[in-house]
C-alpha cells in the first residue's frame, strides 16, 4: 500500500476547484514540505489533488501559507528533465487559523464556547 503523508505549508496564492466535464470536483494545490534545520534544511515541493466533496469543503481554507497535513498516495511525473512529486489526497487536515475573510476586524477571533460549570460535590458525597 502506497500512503505518504506529509506536513508543510501552502505555496500557491489559493488552491484551484475544478470540475470533470462528469461533474467531479477536483481541488488541486502545492505544498512545501521543509526538513532539516541550518545547512541541512530542504525543501519538496508537492502537487496535490484532493478529489470530491472532501476536496469542496476545505477549498476556501486553503490559502497561501495556511499550515497543512496531507495523506494520500505519492506518484511523481517528468517534465523537461525534472521530476516532480503529486499526492492524490485521502485526506487533508487544516492545522492553521480560520481564512483572513472570516476572522473579525482586529483579527480576533469568536470566543471559545462556555462551559458549563460542574456542580462541586462535598467530600461527604464522594461514592469512594
């Protein structure tokens, strides 16, 4: 089985939707996967193609820079001597902050949900 999955951060300006002419949608993006540190720091750049629904949903989050995880299948492909590395996704899983466009002015955020507060029991009431 053939699953690579990978961390990195958007490189393009906004991942692209396309549709098959039968109607498939199709979200395709870059992503830099940095490893290493100092000298030894490398970047791989990966195509991604995150097909149906899954692929419609997270499309307006996929922004330039955004952090990602991506797992799926790795395949590479040549092109004028060079060879580059696609993933068809399984899988993506946003790891950054809500688009730009929905964050509140001032970049703040909604606040948490409140919890409710749990009733305090006595130590008289402890079943133990």
């Amino acid at each position: 089985m053939n699953i690579f999955s990978f961390t990195g951060n958007v490189g393009k300006d906004d991942a692209v939707l396309r549709f098959t002419p039968g109607g498939a949608a199709v979200l395709g993006f870059s992503v830099a996967a940095t490893s290493g540190y100092g000298d030894t720091k490398a970047t791989m750049w990966v195509d991604v193609s995150y097909w149906g629904k899954p692929g419609e949903a997270v499309a307006p989050y996929v922004l330039k820079g955004s952090k990602i995880a991506v797992s799926g299948e790795l395949s590479t492909h040549e092109h004028d001597g060079k060879t580059y590395l696609k993933c068809r996704a399984n899988s993506v899983t946003l790891l950054g902050s809500k688009p730009r466009e929905e964050q509140q002015p001032g970049g703040f955020r909604d606040p948490p949900p409140e919890e409710e507060e749990e009733p305090e029991f006595g130590d008289d009431k402890i079943p133990f």
